[in-house]
C-alpha cells in the first residue's frame, strides 16, 4: 500500500441505556461484531460515501511477505490535518512495534497487523473516523478501534471523549459503570481499575459514534472491563439519554450523523481532486501470446489518487494493458479510477475488501470480503471479477471453497513495497522477465508507478507485449 508522506504540522433512568457483549473477530471482517449484526434502530450506524469527500487521499502501506504481514489504511482528508497526524502517529507507532516483534526473524508464523478504516459522518464541519486494528504480535486477540474526531469551527482535533462536556463526564462515567457491573463476562476488577483514574478516562473511552437516530455508542476493548476471552462490550444510550451530557462540539456531531448536510467543509483553502484519466481502450486485446511473448503486470492495493491516474498515463502511451487488484476500502473513495482503468481495457481483479490475511478467516468472512468488493468493482465498471489474488499470497484449500474467483498469484515479486526505489524496481523486472510471467507491483507507490515508463520502453524493444492476466491464461 502506498506510504503518504504528511508535513507536521474520536440525568435521565439509566433504564434508558442498553448494554451488548459481542465477541469481536478480524479487523473489517463480518461475524458476530457489533457493527456487522443487524439490531435496532438505536445501534445503527451511518454510511458514509468517501467518493464525496472533494480532495479526499487514502494514506497505505502494506507488505506482501508472510513473514511480515502488514496492512494499513486511513484518510487524509482536506482541512483536518490535525486529525491526520494523530492517526498517523498511533499507526506509525503501533506498525514499528509489530514490525520490532514480528519482523526480520524469517519466521512464517504468528499474526498480522492491519489497520483498516470507515468514516462515522462527513458532514458539515465535523468529521469522524474510525480506525480498527488487529495485531497479532501480542497475546489475546490482538483487537482494538479507535474514533477520531475534527470539529471544522474550531479548527481542531478532538479524542473521542470530547463529545462529552467536561462537567457531564462524572455522571456520564457513572452510568457506564452502573451498566456494565453485574453483566455477564465483567470483572469488577476490571471494571474499577479502568475507571480508577479520571486522567486515563479519554484512553478508555476512546471508541464513541452516534447512531442514525442520534443515540451514542461506546465500545470497550477486549480485556479492559472484562478478560480479553469474553470479548468487547458496547453500552448504547438513547438519543434522549445522551444529549443533556454532550458538548457543544458532541451536540454538532450528533446533529450532523442524524441528519448529514449536503457536504463538508473544514475549511480547507482548496480541495481539489486528482484529475482522472479518460483513455479508452479502441478494441478488444488481440494479442496471440502464442505467437509473441506476452507479460502480465499487475497492480495490488490501490486504486490512490493521484498515483493510479498516473500509471494509466504510462499505460496508454505503450498501448498496455494490465491486470489491477483494487482493495475495496480503497475503491469506495476512489470509485472514477477504478471506472477509468476498466474503459482504457484493463482488467480488474479482487483483492479483498481491507487486505486482511484470508487463511486466519472463517469461510463466512472470507466470503464476505470478496463479495462486498466485488459488488464493489460491478458497481463501479459494470462488470464483476474473476480474478482475485489472496493477500500475502497466503491461500489453502478452505480459501479456495470459499469463492468462485480464480486465485492469481505471481513468479516475479519486485518487492516493491519494501525497495522505494524505481530504478531498483524496473531492474527488477527487466532482469527476471520471462515469456508468460506475472509481475507483482502497487500502483499505491509513486516510486512503483516512477518504474513503469522504463519497464515498458525496455520489454517493449525486447518484443514483449503486456497483456491482462486473462488475455495470457486464455491464449496459452
């Protein structure tokens, strides 16, 4: 995944709470969570469309090396800065630790990390992101969720606890406690430590978002009020409850979920959006790969702005046509580039929704992640996949049962997302190219994407022709 670069610069009767214990799976995977069940209208949550976000950028990276799975994605969006930094320090952060336990030691064994994202409400001057996690370097299940929050008037970050006014935190720390004392998987010693220190509060309670109809939701973490086995826990307050403990800043946010504005605006000097290509592919690929030597390049964890609009530029001048394995998280802010690699006849594959390691799920969440991003891309072109390729290259037979997508993997890894570096990445390819090979690149690096216009001027005299994965398994 593309690595973004960012200059310095989330009293009424308690009998009106309701309180759920769910068993949290991976980071975006469907299962018994709270945000994936169906439940009443009081623990809906809103859906934000991110391709609406004017100037919106995606900031990724990710490794595809087993011994050292990692994948990270969260916004950048025009005017909250502040909020950005603050991501990208807890990501930055928690990705060396992992990187520290995990990685360098050749080993193929234990967890990933991955960091995926979903907006709570863009809308007006208030902006909300969540951030959840899945670590697998440590002990328990290594799951945890953030909520960031902008308020565009101020100007400001603001942590989850700031939706609640400061003389409303004691009563509103009360009844969470009252609720949660008692329930089935709380320990009471749990529960009074976590609350024993009013400085740690914002820490705790750092996972809050409002409903549809403006009630509020507060996620505990596994382990924090309850041993890590019995999972998180999600205390829900009515919209009645709540709203008499709410900031300025919390009442606006509120507002602003329950009944979106028709746009948002942080106050940003300028937003403007990554132009996208309108090359169109003349005709059907007619390349005999059995006559000529044909090569598959393709393309993992995009589509990203602006550096997709870029490839396709190169793209175009040499005529070639490449496979891209669009990650669906991505996709939903970036849908015009995805719809512009298709019309300039390219193909594009699955390769889930948040790049999730596919062996560590259940078959329902495998399943899951490739149909919400294939729904995605035939939204998008028209057209549904058939291609996908597994994260890591990490595939079994549970996988394979799971779809009815045929698997792609690669004979020519640039390693790309480890070398920053596009001469490196273009001898890379040169030296190793061979009739027939698949190539392994992201179109979410512009050192990548700065390496195409020599692969393809070089191949090129060399006699080869870049083909879609498809085009070469169907003419071999």
């Amino acid at each position: 995944m593309r690595a973004h670069t960012l200059i310095p610069s989330a009293l009424l009767l308690l009998g009106s709470l309701t309180l759920t214990a769910a068993c949290s799976h991976g980071s975006g995977t469907p299962g018994p969570t709270p945000e994936a069940q169906p439940g009443p209208p009081s623990t809906a949550s809103r859906t934000v469309d991110p391709s609406k976000i004017k100037g919106l950028e995606i900031v990724n990276d990710s490794s595809e090396q087993s011994s050292c799975p990692f994948a990270v994605s969260y916004p950048d969006v025009p005017g909250a800065e502040a909020m950005t930094a603050a991501m990208k320090k807890d990501v930055d952060q928690r990705l060396d630790t992992f990187r520290s336990n995990r990685c360098g030691s050749g080993s193929a064994s234990g967890g990933e990390f991955n960091v995926s994202h979903r907006f709570l409400v863009a809308s007006g001057d208030v902006l909300g992101v969540r951030l959840t996690t899945l670590d697998g370097s440590g002990a328990g299940n290594g799951q945890s969720a953030k909520s960031y929050w902008y308020d565009g008037k101020d100007g400001a970050y603001r942590q989850a606890l700031d939706l609640i006014a400061d003389g409303s935190r004691d009563a509103f720390s009360a009844a969470l406690k009252k609720r949660l004392r008692g329930h089935e998987g709380v320990d009471p010693t749990y529960l009074d430590d976590a609350f024993a220190d009013a400085t740690h509060l914002a820490g705790l309670l750092d996972d809050l978002s409002f409903t549809t109809d403006g009630g509020l939701r507060v996620e505990f973490e596994p382990g924090t009020v309850g041993g890590t086995a019995a999972g998180s826990f999600v205390v829900s307050f009515t919209k009645a409850a709540i709203t008499p403990w709410l900031s300025p800043f919390g009442k606006r946010a509120q507002k602003q979920t329950e009944r979106p504005s028709d746009g948002l605006d942080l106050g940003a000097t300028s937003t403007p959006s990554a132009a996208v290509p309108t090359h169109t592919a003349s005709a059907d690929d007619d390349t005999d790969c059995t006559k000529v030597k044909c090569i598959a390049l393709t393309f993992d964890d995009g589509p990203a702005a602006p550096e997709t609009a870029t490839l396709l530029d190169h793209l175009a001048r040499y005529k070639a046509r490449t496979t891209f394995f669009v990650v669906g998280q991505n996709m939903a802010a970036h849908p015009a580039l995805v719809r512009a690699e298709a019309k300039a006849g390219h193909e594009i594959g699955n390769h889930t929704w948040n790049h999730p390691d596919l062996t560590k799920l259940t078959p329902e969440q495998v399943a899951y992640q490739l149909r919400r991003t294939s729904a995605a891309i035939k939204a998008a072109t028209g057209k549904a996949p058939t291609l996908f390729r597994p994260p890591y290259g990490a595939i079994n037979t549970k996988v394979k049962a799971a779809t009815t997508l045929a698997p792609v993997l690669w004979d020519i890894d640039t390693e790309d997302w480890k070398y920053r570096d596009s001469a490196k990445v273009a001898q890379t390819v040169i030296a190793k190219a061979r009739r027939n090979s698949v190539v392994l690149m992201h179109d979410i690096h512009p050192t990548s994407v700065a390496a195409v216009p020599q692969i393809l001027r070089t191949l090129t005299a060399e006699g080869f022709h870049f083909v879609t994965v498809s085009h070469l398994r169907a003419t071999l």
